[in-house]
C-alpha cells in the first residue's frame, strides 16, 4: 500500500508539473479541463497497470524478497502483540478520512443553511435565489446565489458568469475532488488540483462573458469587487479576491495558437514512462500479507538491495576477483565488520520471479490453492519453519546479543529441491545456522513458467534478537 501510495503522489506530481509549464497560461479551457479531471484518476490506475510485453522486453534478472523473519526473542513479541494494542497507520487514515467527511458535511450544511435563509427569484429562466443582508455571489449545481445588496447592473453582469458554471456543470468537477480529499486526505496534491480547476472554472466563464459583452465594463465590473465572499471549495464563488488579478490577465491574453495544442502530447511520453515503470519495477514489498508474527518491516533495505544486486551479478556469470571485492568492501560498509562471507555458485539457468511465474512454487500443504494463496501460505509455511527450527542457543552462548540481521539466499529449483544456499552476517555462528535452517526446508512443488519447471530464486531476511 505505501507503495502504491508513493507511485500515486510521485504521477500526480509529474502531472501537475506538465500542467503548469505548459498547459496552465493557454486559452484551451476544454481540454485543460479534461487534463486536470483525467490525470488525478489516472495516477490511481497506473499504478495498477502492468504491460508484459514492456517487461518482457527488457531483460532482466530478478529474486522474489520475502517478509522478514525475526527470531529469538520473536515469542515474547508475539505473546504480547496478541493480547495488546499495536499501532496501524489504518486508523490514521480512518481518523483523517472521518475528520474530512465531517467537514464536508459542514459545508454542504452550511450551504442548505444559505438555501433555507434565501428566497427564490427568476433573472432570465435561471434558477436563483437572492440572500437577504449579503453582497456575495456563488454557483451550487444548477442554483445561482446572489447577495440582496448587489445592485441590479451587478446582478446582470455576474449572472452571465454564474449561467456558464451551471451549464458547464462546474459544481460536478469540484464535488469529485472532494471525495478525492476524503480519500487521499494526506496527499495535498488533490487540494492543489482543485484549486487548478476551480480558477479554470473562473477564466471559462470569463472569456465566454467577455466575448458576449463589452469587455471594458466587464474588466472595470472586477476590478471593482471588494466583496465578502463563501469559503467554501466545492461552490463556484464569484468574488474570489484572490484571484482577481489572475483572471484578468486571463481575459488580456490573445487566443491561443492552434499549434499549441501540440503541447498536450507531452503528456504521452510521460504516461509511457510511467507505464515502463509499473510494468518492469521489482516489487520490493512483501510478496503476500502474512501475519505481523513474522514480519518486522525492512529496516535493512540498503544491504537487501546489494544482496539483490549480488545475485544478479551472478546470475549473469562468475564475479571477477575485483567484483567480490568490491561487493565485500560494501557489505563491510554497511555491517561495520570484516566478518562476511561470500560462498556462491552459479548453475548458469535464468531464475524467475512470482509475477513471471505461472504457477509459483508451492510449499508441502499448500496444494490446490490459487496462485496468490499459495504465495501467501508458502510466506507464513517458510516463516514458521524459521521461527521453529532457528537454534537461538547457538548465538546466546557465544555472547551474540542485540539485533542481528542474516542475508540468506536460496533457489528452489526445477526439481522442488533446495539449492544455492547463500548466507550474510556479522558473525560467522549466525551465518551457519541460517544456512542449516534453511537446508532443512522440505522439497518443494517447483514453479512452472510456461508448462516448464523453472528455478526461482527467493531472499529472506531473518532478524536475530535477544536482549
């Protein structure tokens, strides 16, 4: 999820970078309104999108991270995790999600309030209702809310503006971004997004006013309003002060150019750079939601990246002496010791990941579940096995204490068998019984990929504590 919500924000950032150096200044007010609509909700579907051909065609060797596995101290944590509260960035969200639909039934209350204290009016078979004491003016849907102490020359001039909300039906864009700040509450993206659309709003009805009416007395009409106005974000307020001096710059601006409508194919380039993403990123999350028993987050993702970086490295071919150097100078780096090892073989055959696979690797007892139950019974299967057969007297009676983390690395190959048992640790005791522990894993059902058994290559990240 955190995933997808970092793809979402970093989409609708491009966007609205796209939008502003480009689109923002031009009077193509269609489909610069298309745009902002469009490319919020199309951030939330990219993330979701995954082209096999692009993946496919572009080569690359991949290992399936599992959820970390913490032992030693990993009863004592369950034991109380059971029985106590544990803290989820869920209900913050809920919280922040209940806090804005409150808000937003305060405005739309507030608006009915407006509504009941109004009294109904005709101005040219326009549904309006004047506001007894105010001066202000607003669109809500198909109602035009006009202040009683408007005067009359006034009330013609906005009511052709008010008129252009309530037939481009305005109030419908802005009511969308407000379920989107019910939902994306944290992101201010959205709220910046609304506030693009909502001038936009204001320079469409400006230009089609303008180009009916005398475009003197419409400019001298706004630069007079010293009004009161709504604050309120899903209304269409007429006497919007800060956005007087934009709206008129909108107004002097020339039509834009035909060809200028070029520029919005620059927004394809950008979709097909998000699609490669999508399509070839190696999902660095969890592969299945396990229990949080087992899962205790990635807090080492620098050296499961160069774990990740190594196996590729030698799926291609042996390492040179200088590469493993290079690659133990790194692991030394990040540990802080001199303690690590690098024992590997390469068999030369390509290693699949899960999302290659059509039909994943299945753990003894797993059988006859759907492709995703199975990546999640063989996550909770393989974490279990750990927890269970992982000697912690062997590290507590050599004086190893803290947390400690092992890097381990297995195949499951073509036959279900275990291979190509790699293991990374400060201390050589740790290194060992990971290694023992996972030789011991049953033999598996292989995974197949395209009617063959294939190898497929797995990483576990096993957190050694004990006070």
């Amino acid at each position: 999820m955190i995933h997808f919500i970092i793809q979402t924000i970093a989409f609708q950032l491009l966007f609205l970078v796209l939008y502003d150096l480009f689109l923002r200044k031009e009077t193509f007010f269609n489909w610069n309104r298309i745009y902002l609509l469009l490319t919020p909700v199309l951030s939330l579907v990219l993330p979701f999108v995954q082209i096999e051909l692009i993946r496919k065609s572009i080569p690359e060797e991949f290992i399936i991270q599992l959820p970390a596995v913490i032992v030693g101290n990993a009863t004592a944590v369950e034991a109380s995790s059971a029985s106590g509260w544990q803290f989820s960035w869920f209900w913050v969200w809920m919280a922040g999600a209940v806090l804005s639909i409150g808000i937003f039934v305060y405005k739309y209350f507030r608006i009915q309030r407006i509504r009941k204290d109004s009294v109904s009016a005709e101005f040219e078979a326009s549904r309006v209702r004047i506001i007894p004491g105010s001066d202000t003016a607003f669109t809500f849907f198909s109602t035009i809310y006009l202040g009683e102490l408007l005067s009359e020359k006034q009330k013609q001039q906005i009511l052709m503006h008010e008129q252009i909300h309530v037939r481009e039906r305005h109030t419908m864009d802005l009511v969308l971004f407000e379920l989107l700040r019910i939902v994306f509450w944290f992101n201010p993206l959205v709220y910046i997004f609304q506030n693009r659309i909502s001038a936009l709003h204001e320079y469409t009805a400006d230009h089609k006013v303008a180009s009916a009416a005398e475009l003197k007395s419409y400019y001298q009409e706004i630069l007079s309003q010293v009004f009161q106005t709504e604050s309120v974000s899903f209304i269409n307020t007429f006497f919007k002060h800060s956005l007087i001096k934009n709206r008129i710059i909108m107004l002097q601006k020339s039509k834009s150019r035909q060809i200028f409508q070029l520029k919005y194919l620059l927004v394809l380039p950008v979709i097909c750079g998000m699609l490669i993403y999508t399509s070839c990123a190696q999902e660095t999350e969890p592969i299945a939601d396990s229990s949080n028993d087992f899962v205790a987050g990635t807090s080492s993702d620098i050296i499961n990246d160069i774990d990740a970086l190594k196996a590729t490295l030698e799926a291609k071919g042996t390492l040179s002496k200088e590469e493993k150097l290079a690659l133990e100078k790194l692991y030394r780096s990040a540990h802080g010791g001199d303690n690590l090892h690098f024992d590997s073989k390469n068999n030369g055959q390509k290693e699949y990941s899960f999302k290659e696979l059509d039909k994943v690797p299945t753990y003894p007892g797993c059988e006859g579940l759907s492709n995703d139950a199975s990546r999640k019974c063989f996550t909770e299967k393989v974490a279990n096995f750990v927890v269970q057969n992982f000697n912690t007297k062997v590290p507590k009676d050599s004086g190893i204490s803290g947390r400690q983390r092992i890097a381990v690395h297995f195949t499951i190959t073509e036959t279900g068998t275990i291979k190509n048992i790699k293991a990374k640790a400060e201390h050589g005791l740790l290194m060992d019984e990971a290694i023992r522990v996972v030789e011991q894993l049953p033999d598996m059902i292989p995974g197949e990929h395209e009617g063959k058994k294939v190898n497929v290559a797995f990483a576990l990240p096993i957190i050694f504590e004990i006070d």
